[in-house]
C-alpha cells in the first residue's frame, strides 16, 4: 500500500494558526476625552489608573472605559475618530480638585525635571532590615509610593416644614414655590457647614458609639485635624443632595529634615507612625462605607421676622480608602 505523503492529508493542510484580525481587535486608549457636565478633561490613562476606587465608580459606574466604545460621542471634529468624548455625570470642580491634589502630590514626591523628590532622599530606607518594616520592603509600599487618605461624604437632606405653613405639595406629590424655597434654604444652611467631624462627633456624643471616636482618632494621628474643612464641597443639581471630599496626604511617620551644612537632607523614622499609617493599607483598593442619620431643628428665618423652625434630617454616607500614586 502506498504512504501517503504529509503535504497530501486534507488534516495538515489546514493552517495551524488561524489569521488574526486586527481590526477587531479593542483599541486601547492612551488619553480619555471626558465631558463632565459641560466641561471637557484630557486625561491619561495612568492618571485615570491611580485615582481613588470611589472616585472611579463614580466617572464609570458601568466600569472603566479603556479602549474606544460605541457609546462615546463625538465632539464634531475634523480628527472624529481620535476625539471620541465620554459623557460623565459628575462635578467638574470637584474633578479637577482632586486631580490638581493628585498631580501636586506626585510633583513632590517623585519630583520634577527642575525639582528632585522626597523620593530620592529617602530611597536609603530601602535598604534597612527586615526586622523594621516587617518580612520584605515589597510589602510596605509606604516606602515606595506617595499614600492619599480619600474621605468622602455623600449627604441626602430632608426638610420638615412646620405644619400649616405655606409649604406644601400638591395632590401630585410635587413641591410648591414656598416648599422648593425651604429645601433650598435647608441645603444652603448644611452647604455652610464645612467642619469635616463636626457630625460625626455628634453622633458620637448622642450615641457614646467607642468605634466612631476611635475612628475619628485614627484619621486624626493620620493626616487630618480635628478642625479641618473639607476640600471640595457642592450641592448636585436638580437634587437634595451634598457631595463631599477630602485628601490629605497619610503621615507615614518618614520626616525629612532641612539640609545640614553639607547640603544634605537626614531623613529619619517614627516608627509608632509608622505603625499607625500601615493600618491605613487595609483600606488601599478596598474602600470601607459608613452610614448614619443626622437629625438638627435649624432655623431659617431672616433677622427681624418670626422664627422658622425646620427639622432636618440627613443621611450620611462616608467612604474611606486609601490610594498610592
């Protein structure tokens, strides 16, 4: 019986490798068009990469965009097909707040063309025993990486007017002038107040909840006061609603030091800091919600006029992490 050659099977002579085609391959995006209510950002996909978790639910609720998708619009350009533009529902000012603290906070840790960083001063450390900062330096990335405490706050108000008042609704469930005017009132009157723990200490005091003040304590010898405002503080349109946020850079307990007469800058370590600012890690990509309800009778009457009496209730929905840039 004669061999039949390998060249002649109709089984090896089917390609191996089926042709790949590239144009159905996704299309990574370097930089993202962003409309934020109007307003337009440029941003790069590193720098999309490093913002906080929270932030990033908030921009893609539906997940990232990395790579060109069919529900960007375009902005009507000559370059249509590289100026695709992703519409957003958020802030633009609180937006450009935190990429502003992002990009000033990587500035000076890594340092500029015109400007080196607390980076290279302290990259000695590296180099210290196991013993100081656990098993492996790889598993203390405070040492190599600029750490951001991300707090924010999402509050959703609702006013009580007094009853018989001229705050009313109609058989629709829609709110009359004097109703609108109160709630606006009411937002105006929490948009004032920008003190960061001064509700959460209250509910502390009515509660005598251990946990909370422990937490305000940790965030406290973290990187924020007890007195601090927050950074970027705004009402949403169209809603009864306060969005909040707060960046500080965590204290890992690294100080450096100014220059000695050699020109150099010691750098040294407080290691209880240290300590404290490794728990802040349990937060990193992992952001952590409280919730609570705040109740407070304002008064929103005008000097000269008769009392207002409101009661106001508002819920609170803090989120905490931690992000490394």
């Amino acid at each position: 019986m004669a061999a039949v050659s390998i060249s002649s099977s109709p089984i090896t002579q089917v390609s191996q490798h089926a042709p790949v085609n590239t144009s159905l391959q996704p299309q990574l995006l370097t930089r993202l068009l962003l409309d934020l209510r109007g307003r337009r950002f440029s941003v790069d996909r590193e720098t999309i990469m490093n913002l906080p978790e929270s932030v990033l639910l908030c921009l893609f609720p539906n997940g990232l965009v990395l790579s060109r998708q069919s529900q960007a619009f375009s902005d009507g350009g000559e370059n249509e097909e590289d100026d695709e533009v992703y519409g957003v529902d958020f802030d633009p000012e609180c937006f450009a707040y935190v990429l502003d603290f992002f990009r000033n906070a990587s500035d000076t840790f890594y340092g500029t063309n015109t400007s080196p960083g607390l980076f290279a001063a302290q990259q000695h450390l590296l180099d210290g025993s196991p013993s100081d900062f656990g098993p492996s330096v790889s598993q203390n990335p405070l040492l190599t990486k600029q750490a951001i405490i991300v707090l924010r706050e999402e509050l959703e108000y609702f006013a009580i007017p007094p009853k018989g008042g001229r705050a009313l609704t109609d058989e629709h469930g829609t709110a009359n002038e004097a109703l609108l005017d109160i709630k606006h009132k009411c937002g105006q009157n929490v948009m004032d107040k920008r003190n960061i723990f001064t509700a959460l200490q209250r509910n502390v005091h009515k509660e005598n909840n251990i946990a909370e003040q422990h937490l305000i304590d940790m965030l406290c010898m973290s990187g924020f006061n007890r007195d601090d405002e927050w950074g970027f503080r705004a009402m949403e349109p169209s809603r009864c609603c306060i969005s909040s946020i707060a960046l500080v850079l965590l204290k890992t307990g690294i100080v450096h030091h100014p220059p000695g007469q050699n020109g150099e800058r010691p750098v040294t370590i407080d290691y209880n800091q240290m300590a404290t600012a490794q728990k802040l890690l349990l937060f990193w990509r992992k952001p952590a919600r409280k919730c609570w309800w705040d109740g407070l009778e304002v008064d929103l009457a005008v000097p000269g006029e008769s009392p207002v009496p409101v009661k106001l209730w508002a819920r609170r929905v803090w989120t905490l992490e931690l992000s490394l840039v």
